[in-house]
C-alpha cells in the first residue's frame, strides 16, 4: 500500500512538472501591463490564471518568486540603461546648440563697430570670394517665428526672429497674456518637442566664415575669436551678416539660445510687427489716407537698410488684451474696436455709427479707416507692442526702446476713435507701468512732441498727478485739430500742474522749425522734467511737425536732426530708460530720416545730419516767443524752475548757450570769491 501511494504521488508530480510550461505560457498570454505608477517599472498582473491545486499553488509561488527576481533585476538594469541614454541626449543636445551657437558667432570676426585688427589682407580676400561662391549655393529662405514680420533678409538687413524662449514666456507672464492667444490669428506658439527636431533646417550665410576659419587656423581658435568679438560688440552682430531661418520649431530654439548672450547685455529695444500692414481701407487706395501701412514698411526698410536694425533687440510681439485695454478705455470701447463681428453684436453700438467714406470705404469718421477683418487686430498689436516694450526697458531688459507701430493711439479717448486712432498705446503703456510696477515707477513722464495735441492721453491722466504730461503742438487758438491744448490746461484735483502745454499759434506764416523747439525744449519742457525727475520717460513720436508735410497736417519745417538732438535731451533723464512709439507723420522721406535719427540717438551713435547753422543762430519767431512767455507765466506757479530761464525765451540757441556759459562762469567766481572771504 505504501509503495502504491508513493507511485501515485510521484505521478503527480511529473504531471505537475510537464504541466508548469504550459501554466507559465497560460500566464503569459494573459498580462495586463499596469500603467498607472508612471514612476516605477510596469507591473505584470494576472488577469484570468485560475490555480486549482496546492501543489499547483505551490509551484506556482516559486516560479513567480523567480520571476520577480528576475524582473527586479531587470527593471534595475533597464532604469540604469535609460539614465545613461538620457544622459547622452542631454550631452548631444547641448553640444549641438553649442555647435550651432558658435557657428553663429562665427560670423562676428568681421564686426565693424570693434575696429580690430585682422591680419593677411590678401588670403583674407581670396578666402571670402571663396566663402561668396559657396554663399550663393545655400538656401535663402525667409525668416519667420511666431507673430514676427515676414521680411527677406539681406547683407544689409537683420535677423527679426523672436528672442530666448524664457525671457519671452517671462514677458508673457508679467504682461498678463500667454504666448496662444485664444481668437487671435496668430500663427501657434513654437513647438519645441523633440518629434519636431528631426524637421529642423538651419542655414547661414556669411561671406567672411571661410576666411575666418582659414584665417584664425581652424575652427576652434576661429570660434575662440569669435566669441571675443561678439563680447566687445555688446551682443550686436555686424552689419554684414546675413542669418536665414526656416519656421522650424527647432530652429526658432536653437535661434533663441544664440541671442542668450545678446539679451544679457540691454541694448535699444525695437518693436515691430508686419501684422499692422494689413490695416488698409477697404477701397485699397493709399493715395485717399495719409495715415497707410506705406509709414511703416518705409521706417521699417530704412531701419534695415542702415544697419540699425540688426544693433537693435528686436521684441517678440503680441497683442494687447482685453484686460490691458480696458485700463484706459471703457469696456465697450474695447470689445467695440478690439474683437470680431461676433463678439460686437452684444455692445451698445448706439454712440459709435460707421460711415460710408468718398473713396467706397467704411469709417469711424471720415478720417478714420475701419477694415473689418484687420483693424482690430492692428489694433491691440500697435498698443501690445508699446506696452511690452515699455516694461522691457522699465525692467532694464533694453536700455530704451522705438516701436514703429500702427494706428497711432494719442487721439483715442476713453470711449472714443478719431484721428486715425483706436487704443492709446503710450497712455496704456503709462497705466499699466504704475500698476505693475508701482514702487519702481513712481512717476511717468509723457512728452508729446507730434504736431497734434494728444486730447486721448491728457484726459487720461488730468487728475493723476504720478504721470505728467508735456504737450508740445500746433494749436492755432483752438482752430487746428484736434482743437484741445490750450496753455491754460493744466489738469484738475491731484493732477493740477501735471499737465503742461506749449500750444504754437499763429498758423503757419512763418513756419515753425528747429529755432522754436529748441527754444521750447530749453525754457519749459527740460526745467520741468528735471524737476519732476521721472522713473520712465514715454514719447509720443509723431513726425507730422517734420518739413515735408503740408499746412492740413502740420505745416512746420522742423528737420530731422532736431528730433534727434530732442531724443538725447531726453535721454539723460530717467538714467536713460525711455520708449519712443510713432504717432504721426506723413511724408515717407521726412519720418524715415526722422526715425533714423532718433534710432541713432538710442543707439548712442554720432548724428548723421546736424541742425542747420542758420537755425542755430535764428531767434524763434515772434508768435512763437509768446507762446513760450504765456506758458511760463501759468506754469511758473506750479513749476518755479522755469522762471530761470524766462530770460532766454527770444534768444537763439547759440546766443541762449553763451549766456548760461558765462552765467555759470559767474557764479562759479563769486563761489571762489566766497570761499577766499571765509579763509580770511
């Protein structure tokens, strides 16, 4: 009996071990891979094995002990294996931007704003006609990140693609708008996943980096000198340099962490974005509207064309939000001009009546262009890109800044579009710095040099005595548009005396030129901004007040050079923090050279045109020595300062700068008089 039983119990334990194959290839078939523990290897579960034995059990338990060992060991090994491939993508992906960082400041060696000395002018020659042909052979193509102008890029133009990806989701951050914006028409934010890498193309072309590279030995000490070349150029490439991109995701990243250096170092910020061309009347002829995107292609080219675009960080724009908007305007007048057809049907309309314009057109007045699918979008990026620019270089991201924007904004009223203009850009920007910033920007100044009063921005702050507003225009006692701006307006509550006008009349006979302003700038609009001592200065730049524009639209034949020498009068205000936004200006040539002059300025660099010596030696005209007299007389019991230079009112510039020299010469004796008086 006992033998028998042993038999039996030794026949079922081989049908227990023929069987185990066929139970481990039953489990095997029926595992569920547990995905929820996204930290952990995946666990194998049992989804339907069914043990109906306790040998079965038995052996079960041990094969599965096993098994967990082995997928123990196994999962430690394949975790180790991961870490050392992600490690190893780190190290690719940073050498390749290294690589491709330094192949951009390859083309720095040739830098003309360092002046340093290069070696084997001949080799050198022949080696860029060598890197020329070569040149000719790569792609071209155009650049374009996210909302940036498509523009073709040249030997004498400038890379407009966006900046370092952090610092742009840094400003998208602070100015209360995310990188997508929900109806805007923008292309989508760069996509920086790695599936799109293997989709990324990114050509240069410089005629100098095969001479470069030859030149310095190799491609080591050829990037070694480069470095130290982008280094002395404050982060600005050459003018010669051409950089192509494609609208690749990657190569926006790529292009991004090569501006790193560039965005460390504050430079003059430029805003511009080609989404404000499309802002056309319907009928499409420019010929019937001054105020068309011709202004800003013009400035745009000349920036490009001279080189100073390419010195300049040019700022990723976007568009202002509601929010932002209604700031300064009403809700309904921000929903009215700032969003679709859609989204109007549920404002009162019943104050605002478009108007069928003589050239087919629709309008808000009969100055005033309505395009139904693109002024709104224009619109809010004309006051995105002052406001972003502003508190850029409020932040001291860009040391100062221009922003060739459209439609101008300094007649828009609270509730009201007229004079070309929508949303006031430069009174948002204002808003917003006091709210964001309240403890850094205590007080703004607002200098309004277009030949138009701004009535927008001066009822926006006409109680609000921590912005100042300093109005320089064409007044006519009130006949000349917009008919606001008398010298006698000087604000209200908190806000008396925080709103200065020199309001010219006397029409245009003789036309007012640099003599005046110049004057005007010396006895009222300096004394009082330095003794206001702003945080920030914000200039309504409008060039309507250039020569070149007829009597209707300005009349005055101020030149160029002046704004120039305006803009560094400025500059020294505000340890230098200070954003121009065009406004007006009508004659292509006259706010193209205007423009270029105030850039320059910015950028630190020697004027190219100087004021007229005759201008220099004129005395102001005498409608204008009134004016100046009538606004001192107001001003003088708000601001006292400007009672000390009363006295130059009729004097030239010249003769104005001899007598504050020997002014200065004689207190300067009488203080050393006085210190020998007290020795003795």
């Amino acid at each position: 009996m006992k033998q028998k039983i042993r038999q039996t119990a030794l026949t079922r334990a081989a049908n227990c071990v023929n069987r185990e194959p066929q139970l481990r290839e039953e489990v095997e078939s029926n595992e569920v891979i547990d995905l929820t523990d996204k930290k952990q290897p995946p666990k194998t579960v049992l989804a339907s094995s069914v043990i109906k034995s306790t040998s079965q059990s038995h052996l079960l338990s041990h094969q599965t002990s096993h098994d967990d060992l082995v997928s123990h060991t196994a999962a430690q090994q394949q975790q180790h294996l991961s870490e050392l491939i992600h490690q190893q993508q780190q190290h690719y992906h940073r050498e390749r931007e290294l690589f491709m960082r330094r192949s951009i400041q390859l083309s720095m060696l040739e830098d003309p704003y360092t002046h340093h000395a290069s070696g084997g002018g001949g080799a050198a020659a022949a080696a860029a006609a060598a890197a020329a042909t070569a040149a000719a052979n790569l792609l071209r193509p155009l650049s374009r990140t996210s909302s940036s102008p498509l523009v073709h890029l040249s030997s004498i133009g400038g890379s407009t693609g966006g900046g370092h990806q952090t610092a742009q989701q840094s400003m998208f951050s602070d100015t209360g708008q995310s990188a997508a914006g929900g109806d805007d028409d923008l292309p989508p934010p760069v996509n920086l996943t790695m599936q799109n890498r293997s989709r990324s193309l990114l050509s240069y072309t410089h005629e100098g980096l095969a001479a470069s590279v030859a030149g310095s030995g190799g491609a080591a000490s050829a990037v070694g000198s480069a470095a130290t070349g982008a280094s002395s150029t404050s982060g600005s490439p050459p003018v010669g340099m051409v950089l192509q991109l494609t609208t690749s995701s990657s190569a926006s990243a790529i292009i991004g962490a090569s501006r790193e250096q560039k965005l460390r170092t504050t430079t003059t910020g430029l805003a511009f974005d080609s989404l404000m061309l499309k802002h056309v009347c319907a009928c499409g002829d420019n010929a019937n509207h001054p105020e068309h995107s011709g202004r800003l292609q013009s400035i745009w080219a000349r920036l490009l064309g001279t080189g100073l675009a390419i010195r300049c960080d040019k700022l990723r724009s976007r568009k202002a939000t509601q929010e932002e908007l209604q700031t300064v305007h009403t809700e309904g007048h921000a929903l009215l001009f700032g969003t679709s057809q859609l989204n109007r049907q549920k404002v009162d309309t019943s104050r605002v009546s478009f108007v069928r314009l003589a050239c087919g057109g629709v309008g808000v007045d009969l100055d005033t262009t309505w395009n139904e699918h693109h002024t709104a979008a224009a619109a809010r990026m004309a006051a995105g890109c002052v406001i972003d620019l502003s508190y850029k270089v409020a932040r001291g991201e860009n040391r100062n800044g221009f922003a060739v924007v459209r439609p101008p904004g300094h007649h828009a009223e609270a509730d009201a579009a007229m004079g070309f203009c929508f949303f006031n850009s430069i009174a948002l920007a204002a808003r917003l710095l006091r709210h964001r910033m309240p403890h850094e920007m205590r007080r703004v100044l607002i200098v309004d040099w277009d030949v138009h009063h701004g009535n927008g921005t001066q009822q926006a702050f006409y109680d609000d005595a921590s912005v100042l507003y300093l109005s320089v225009h064409r007044h006519d006692d009130g006949n000349f548009f917009p008919g606001t701006g008398g010298p006698a307006e000087c604000g209200v509550g908190a806000g008396l005396g925080y709103n200065v006008n020199v309001a010219w009349s006397g029409g245009v006979n003789p036309p007012l030129g640099d003599a005046e302003y110049l004057a005007a700038f010396r006895t009222v609009v300096m004394p009082i901004a330095r003794d206001f001592a702003p945080d920030i200065v914000l200039v309504s730049a409008g060039f309507d007040a250039a020569v070149g524009h007829p009597a209707p639209l300005g009349g005055y034949v101020v030149s160029p050079a002046c704004f120039g020498y305006l803009t560094r009068e400025l500059m020294q205000l505000a340890n230098g923090k200070i954003v121009l936004a065009l406004e007006g200006g009508y004659d292509l040539p006259a706010i193209c050279d205007s423009a270029e002059e105030c850039v320059r300025a910015l950028l630190g660099e020697s004027t190219t045109s100087t004021i007229a010596p005759s201008e220099l030696a004129r005395p102001p005209c005498q409608a204008a020595v009134e004016t100046l007299q009538k606004t001192i007389a107001i001003q003088v019991s708000h601001w006292p300062c400007v009672k000390r230079f009363a006295h130059t009112v009729g004097l030239s510039a010249l003769q104005a700068h001899s007598s504050e020299r020997e002014e200065s010469d004689t207190v300067t004796a009488m203080a050393g008089l006085s210190m020998q008086s007290l020795k003795r």
